[in-house]
C-alpha cells in the first residue's frame, strides 16, 4: 500500500497580529507532518484539518497523478485567515 508522508506547512495568518483569532492560535511558519496518525503538539486547528485533509488524503495514497501540475498544493482554511501549503515528503 502506498502511503506517502504530507508536510503541511502554515504560509500565511492574514491578521495585523500574524496569529489566528480561532482557538487553536494558529501562527506563521507553524509545521505538521500528516502520516498514519494525525499531528501531534502544537496540534493543527480541527477546522483547517477538515479542509486540507481530502486532498492530504488523496496525496498520501496515490502517486503523483497526471492533472498535478504542481509539487504543492495551498488549501486557505474555512474561516478565511490561514493559508496551508501541502506536499509530499521524500
């Protein structure tokens, strides 16, 4: 079974504070690995996982497929202040 490592990496927090309002304070620059399990500490904010988690899920399992034109993926969370960026890992 293929199962590709994702790097998901925290490109930008569009507030004058470079810190998410939501709960989970999401900050610039943050890191997280999504493998078999999902992130540990400092822990992803659950509603930016759930946006990001279909096309992660769709990178881990597959080789690169012929519509991907681009090594990275940018996923903006559902509240509109984080952009992710996704990639597979080496």
């Amino acid at each position: 079974m293929i199962d590709h490592t994702i790097r998901c990496e925290v490109l930008e927090v569009r507030t004058g504070s470079g810190v998410c309002p939501g709960l989970a304070k999401t900050r610039q620059g943050e890191t997280y690995t999504f493998g078999a399990r999902t992130p540990a500490a400092p822990g992803i904010c659950v509603s930016a996982f759930n946006a990001l988690q279909p096309m992660a899920l769709a990178m881990r399992l597959t080789d690169k497929m012929s519509w991907e034109k681009q090594e990275t993926f940018d996923v903006t969370c559902p509240h509109g202040f984080v952009t992710y960026r996704i990639s597979r890992l080496p």
